[in-house]
C-alpha cells in the first residue's frame, strides 16, 4: 500500500492518493485518487474524487466531479456536481448531482435529486427521484415518487414507482438486451406505478390505477384502471383499460 498527500503551498489543498489496500483519515483535499481497495474515515470535500477499485467513505462525500470504476459506498450522503459510475454505487442518505451518469447499479437510501440521469443498469431509490430529464434503459425501483420534466424509461427488467410525474413521461418494452448477468436475452419487464400524471404520457407494458394526462396514448401490454385526457386519447388493441374519460 501506498499513500501520499502532496502541498505546493500553504494556500492550496493538499491532494490524497491510495494505491493498493489502505485508509486515511476524512477532510478537505484537492483531487482524491484511489486504486485498489480504500476506506476513508469522516467527511470528505474535494474538487475531484476518483476511484478504480472499491471505497467506502465512512462520512459524507462532497466533490465538484466523481468518478467510479468499481465499487463505491457513501455513508452520509453524497454531493456532486458530474457523477460518473460504472460499476455499483450505494449510497446512506441522500444524492444529489447535476449530472448523473450510471452504467450498472445504484442504490441510494434516501431522495436523489438530479438536473440530469442517464443510467443503464438498475435504479433503487428508498425515497424520491427528481430531475429535469431522466433517461433509464434497464430497470428501476423507486418506493416514493418519480418526478421530472423529461421521462424516459426503457423497460429490461420488472420495475415500479408509487407515483410518476413530469411533462413528458414515456415508458417502452426493451426486445433485445445490452446487459449482461442478472438480465436475460429477450425478456422485457413491466412498470407498476399507482398513479401516473403528466402532459405528454406514451406507456407500453405498464401496470397502473390512474392515469391523468393532455394526451394520452395506452400501448400494448398495459392494464390501467382509469384514464383521464384533456386533448388526446389513443389505445392499443392489447391494452386494458378499465375506463377512460375526457375532461
């Protein structure tokens, strides 16, 4: 194990890098970088976090970019402003980012709050996902509400939200799949959601109680208990729809 920490001066923030197996201690720190396996006591504040391998922050994580390849856990919460993550990402607390990019799996025990998700992989938030645009290829659970201007969902695996909101919400059935492991060629999974509102709603293989919208389209595979529509109303010959009304 190596670990060194570098000052040029007294005004600047030190920089903190582990290679191999090691720990240090939490604080303020200009660019952390961490290859192979690396825990970190306390809090952490730094302009840019790196890790190849696994680390576990055993405090809150605040960085202006982080980037994973790997395995990372945040224990207290979790702040950036570009979040990188290709691997898996559990996260105690809440998440936070403008950009959030994930190719794998994410966890997060608490609401995330994005400007920007684009994911591919699996999504599990334990309270609300918000974001002006998110954009998901695989499968998600979310226990609160889904919100955001720009939904788009392509369905690889069963998936389900209490309640969905934005202003263009759309959520597809994936044929084919990009992934590997746990998703199996050829299958699709369905979304269930108690309620889904919005301006512009395009569902296929969705399960849901409510679903208000200006247009509305039901595609095949969905079950809908009731549809309400300002403007538009279309529905597939494979779609059940228990009753819909315009208002």
């Amino acid at each position: 194990m190596k670990m060194s920490g570098s000052r040029s001066d007294s005004t600047q923030l030190k920089d903190l890098r582990i290679t191999g197996n090691g720990s240090s201690g939490g604080g303020q720190y200009d660019k952390v970088k961490i290859m192979g396996d690396s825990i970190i006591h306390g809090d952490v504040e730094c302009t840019l976090f790196k890790c190849t391998g696994t680390a576990s922050v055993e405090g809150a994580l605040k960085s202006g970019s982080i980037g994973c390849q790997g395995n990372m856990k945040v224990h207290q919460g979790l702040q950036g402003e570009e979040i990188s993550i290709q691997g898996e990402l559990d996260v105690i607390g809440d998440l936070s980012a403008q950009t959030l990019k994930v190719n794998g799996e994410i966890r997060v025990e608490g609401n995330l709050n994005v400007e920007k998700l684009k994911g591919q992989g699996a999504l599990y938030i334990s309270g609300d996902c918000q974001g002006e645009e998110v954009i998901i290829r695989g499968s998600l659970d979310i226990a609160n509400m889904l919100n955001g201007e720009v939904i788009e969902i392509k369905l690889y695996g069963p998936s389900r939200a209490r309640e969905i909101g934005g202003g263009k919400i759309t959520i597809t059935k994936a044929i084919t799949i990009p992934f590997i492991g746990k998703y199996s060629p050829g299958a699709y999974g369905a979304m269930q959601a108690d309620s889904i509102e919005g301006d512009e709603i395009h569902l296929e293989n969705t399960k849901a109680a409510v679903v208000r919208g200006r247009n509305v389209t039901i595609g095949s595979g969905c079950e809908i208990g009731f549809v309400e529509y300002k403007n538009e109303y279309k529905q597939d010959h494979g779609a059940i729809v228990g009753q819909y009304n315009r208002i």
